[in-house]
C-alpha cells in the first residue's frame, strides 16, 4: 500500500511539472553507431539558426547527413535527431563531435 503512495506522489509531481522544462536537463547530446552510420540526437532551447550551426559542425568532422528531423518539445525546446554516414575523419572523432556539438548549442 505503501508502494502505491509514492507512485501517487510522484505522478502528482509530474502533472505539476508538466510542460515545463529544467534549464539543467538541456542541451543533452546522445550519439549511437551502428557500422558507419551514425544516430545523432539533440534536445535543446530554441535558438536562431541552431540547426544549420549544427550541420555545418557535423560537416567539419566528415559526417555526411542523410536524414533530420525537428520537432518543438515543449514552448522552448527542439528534439533534433540527425541520421548521417561517418566518413574517414569521423571515424575515432565521435567524442570530438560531441563536445563540438555541446559548443555549438551553448547559448550566446
């Protein structure tokens, strides 16, 4: 019975939080590699011209984008995911691209 007052408390805790979004959770970066292809997905605040900043990067470390997508996450944040194939210089410079990317996103 205990048990199932907590998840009330915590579902309680969520519909009071819903909508809003932590400063602290974002920029978030989580990058998956499947043979040559590489999964990129970004969830950060809204910000002028943030998606051509991040594919220009992705260009400079080789990845060659094949497939992205937008989607607004909430009234402030976009969920980026970005699909593309690791050339040779991309190849041993993933974390690189990360910490570029998490520059890239670091509002001015």
């Amino acid at each position: 019975m205990e048990a199932l007052r907590s998840d009330e408390r915590e579902v309680e805790a969520e519909e009071k939080n819903e909508g809003e979004i932590s400063d602290t959770t974002l920029p978030q970066v989580e990058v998956k590699i499947f043979n040559n292809t590489l999964l990129v997905k970004v969830q950060c605040e809204k910000q002028q011209g943030i998606l051509s900043k991040l594919f220009t990067e992705a260009e400079k470390y080789d990845l060659s984008l094949l497939n992205s997508n937008v989607m607004a996450f909430g009234p402030t944040a976009l969920d980026i995911t970005m699909v593309g194939e690791m050339g040779v210089g991309c190849r041993g410079q993933v974390k690189s691209l990360v910490e570029a990317l998490y520059s890239v996103l670091q509002l001015p």
